[in-house]
C-alpha cells in the first residue's frame, strides 16, 4: 500500500475547537490510510517544538492554513509557516489550501490569490450547520489528496519507463579518429591540423627522407670511373639510384596517402 499523504494543520490556539471540528471529518481517511494528519499538539512534552514543527511543516505534502483574525495576528503563524508553506508551494512541493474559520480580510493576505475552503470562502463559523461546513472543508481537502496521489502515480511511472541506459563499453574495433590520432602520433605530426597540411607534411618528409638517403648512399658507396674518382662518375653511378629511389618515394607516397584516406575515413 502507497504511504499516505501527510498534512499540516497550521493554525492559532484560539481557534482550536473549529480546528478540531474540521479535523474529525478527516479522521475517517485516516483510518482507511489515504492520509496522515499532524499539528501541534501531537508534540510531547520536553521535545524540541520549533524543529518539530520545522521538520513537519517541510515534509508535508498539503499545508492547510487555519484563517481568521487570530491566526493573522500571530506573528508565528502568519509570518513563519505562512510564509514556508508558500515557499514550498511554489517550488511545487506541496499544496496549501487556506481554509477561512472566521470573517477576517484574509483576501489581502499573501494567501488571498489561493482557493479556499469551505465552498464560496464562506468563513465555518458563519455556517448554519458547522458539521456540513467542515464536512465540505474535509471533501475539499480529499480532492487535494487525490491531486497529489495522482501526480505521485504520474511521476513514479515516468520513472519506471525510461529506459535503463548501459555504461558505454569500449569499441572492439578502433573508431576512425582514435586511428587518425595514432597515426599522426607516430609519424610526429600534430593531429589538430587539417588533414590537408597533414598530407603535405608526409610528402615533404618522404622527399625529404629520399634525399637524405641520397646523401648517404653517396658518401657510402665510392665510385670510380676508369680508376679515377670522378665527379661525373659519380654522377652516372648514383643516377640509377636517384631514379629509383624517386620512384619508390613516389609511389610509397601515394600508397601512404590512400591507406591514410582509407584509415581514417577521410578525403
């Protein structure tokens, strides 16, 4: 069974008895476990009464105010737990329902722009039958309780409707842009640059690596001609070499370059 709706009686002492006539109308729902009502009185002697009240007033889901002069008179009533259950009305926490005991200004209150209870704000007291003027408080109160249990049922099935999302696991297979980026790492080129820039890069650094090899194949390998080292000879001799080199650089570029366009998904 789903907890009942609590409710907080904030009221003046002096309008005790009217407060109780509308609270006995309430009892019924009680005892059948829709709802679960709470004031003052219920604090035992030696308890701490402010935080009580503090504690009750926050947790409860319908906040009735008691209104008539007395109540607009007390500082605490009026201006502590009128003003809380306000706040946490419009923070839509809870519903207040100011339910007016006697004649008073109440609509110049900040509670005025709230419907109140009983039927047409009729104060109780002015009632020809006080049961029937509190049994209508209590239908009205029921109604808010309704509202509430709704909204509750509405929101815990949202709840249970969305879907279980998974904790994301790692791809079995690199996605393009981790390759990219292991790519560009090892051939020492900074993967923030276009991929443009990146391509010249490589083939500057292909040539580059060509000539270099060039050098040290020169140096390397002494070549004669006739007997005679000479600087055409060498020329001649290192020129099969140059062509092929050239050859392989070129077409290792464009090997290098399709297989990156291909790794990494781009053109």
């Amino acid at each position: 069974m789903d907890r009942p709706i609590e409710i907080f009686f904030s009221y003046a002492h002096e309008d005790e008895a009217l407060m109780d006539d509308v609270r006995r109308q309430l009892i019924v729902y009680e005892r059948n476990g829709l709802i679960l009502k709470w004031h003052d009185r219920q604090i035992v002697s030696g308890a701490d009464w402010r935080g009580q009240l503090d504690e009750r007033l926050e947790a409860a889901q319908i906040i009735l105010l008691f209104i008539s002069p007395h109540f607009i008179e007390s500082q605490y009533r009026y201006e502590i737990e009128g003003e809380s259950a306000l706040r946490r009305r419009e923070s839509k926490e809870a519903e207040v329902i100011p339910i007016i005991l006697r004649p008073c200004a109440w609509q110049e209150t900040p509670f005025g722009g709230l419907q109140a209870l009983p039927r047409g704000a009729v104060s109780v007291s002015r009632w020809a039958d006080r049961d029937e003027a509190c049994l209508n408080v209590a239908t009205g109160v029921m109604a808010a309780v309704d509202r509430v249990i709704e909204e509750r049922n509405r929101s815990s099935q949202t709840s249970s409707t969305k879907p279980i999302v998974s904790p994301s696991l790692p791809p079995s297979h690199p996605t393009p842009e981790s390759r990219a980026s292991t790519i560009w790492w090892l051939l020492n080129i900074p993967p923030s640059i276009p991929t443009r820039e990146k391509v010249k890069k490589l083939i500057w650094r292909a040539l580059a690596g060509t000539i270099a090899g060039l050098v040290v194949s020169i140096a390397a390998i002494p070549l004669s001609f006739d007997g005679v080292t000479s600087p055409i000879g060498v020329i001649v001799s290192v020129c099969p070499y140059t062509i092929t080199l050239g050859v392989i650089a070129m077409a290792l570029g464009q090997r290098i370059r399709g297989w990156i366009r291909t790794w990494i998904g781009t053109s």
